[in-house]
C-alpha cells in the first residue's frame, strides 16, 4: 500500500479498479485543510490520461511491476512491436499503452518492458535518445548557440526547440523525460 506522498513518475497504481502510470504529480497544501497530491495518471489498458486529486492520506494498491530488457523492432497497425532480448520472444503492444513514448522509439533502441503477473503492459524508453531532425528551418548567417531556438520535427514524429545551429540531418540527443534537446549526437 501506498500513499499518494509516495508517487513517483513511472509508478503503477491500482486506482477504482484499473492500473494506472504516474506521469507527473505536484504536492499542495493550503492553510489549515489536509495536504493533497495533484497527478497526471494514464490507464494502461486504454491510453486515457486523467488528472486526479488525491487526498495525502488514501491508500492505493502499488503493482509489482518485472522488468525485462527488450528492443524496438517495428510499428504497424497492429501496434508496436518487441523484442524481449532474454528469451527473444516477439511482443506486440496496441498504440494505447505506449501514449506519448512512441515518440521517442527508433528502430533497435534499447527498452525496458514491464510485466505484470506475467504480461507486457508497458515499455520504457532510455533517459536519453539520438534521433534525426527531418524538418526545421535553414540557418542564417548570425544564428548563435545561444538564445533562443527554433522548432525542429525529428523522424518519429516529435516537435521540439532546437538551437539554430541545428540543420537537417543532424542527429541530436533527446531527453525523453522532459522531450528537450541535450545536444547534437
């Protein structure tokens, strides 16, 4: 049992009889009413993001979660697929239950699949992504490495600011948590 005061990003809860991922909670406490935990939680099974308010004190159910190590292989209709690297075993998982980390899935990387009681529920990306840019603006003569940016579409479909010194072609480090540019791979 856990206490919203114990979220962290990543953690899967049982929450009215689903499983849930934390995405993001902020802690707020107003004068003289009890604390309470504003999170961000997506539904495993359908992909649906909600934002809830939590009293501080109400116990959840935490799932136990296995970790394996997987690679990304492919996407289709049917969904994304995987490869447990342990016992190559091929896994499909449906749009859904990735949300927004499909952005960051280029082919062969590196992930880490969650279990549940023996079936792959969710995937995790690496902290950090090379990716390529597809499409931004060309530079010009007086862009710097600093101050301000400009938007670049990389090859999985993600939009993010970029320094201008950043041109078509270049592959560049991704940070999957906040989906920000590192610097150029």
């Amino acid at each position: 049992m856990v206490t919203p005061n114990d979220f962290k990003s990543g953690m899967l809860v049982k929450y009215n009889g689903e499983i849930y991922e934390v995405m993001t909670y902020s802690r707020s406490r107003t004068a003289q009413r009890r604390a309470r935990v504003l999170a961000r939680i997506r539904n495993i099974k359908t992909g649906s993001i909600v934002e809830e308010s939590f009293e501080s004190e109400v116990k959840l159910d935490e799932i136990e979660i296995e970790r394996h190590k997987g690679q990304y292989m492919y996407g289709d209709d049917s969904g994304y697929h995987f490869m447990d690297t342990a016992s190559y075993d091929q896994i499909t998982l449906p749009k859904e239950a990735l949300g927004e980390k499909a952005l960051f899935l280029t082919d062969g990387l590196e992930i880490d699949i969650g279990y549940i009681e023996g079936r792959p529920v969710i995937v995790d990306p690496p902290m950090f992504v090379v990716i390529e840019v597809v499409e931004t603006e060309p530079n010009f003569r007086g862009d710097t490495a600093t101050g301000g940016g400009k938007l670049a579409k990389l090859a999985t479909g993600l939009t993010i600011t970029v320094p201008f010194f950043v041109k078509l072609g270049d592959r560049i480090k991704v940070d999957t948590r906040t989906k920000s540019y590192v610097e150029r791979a």
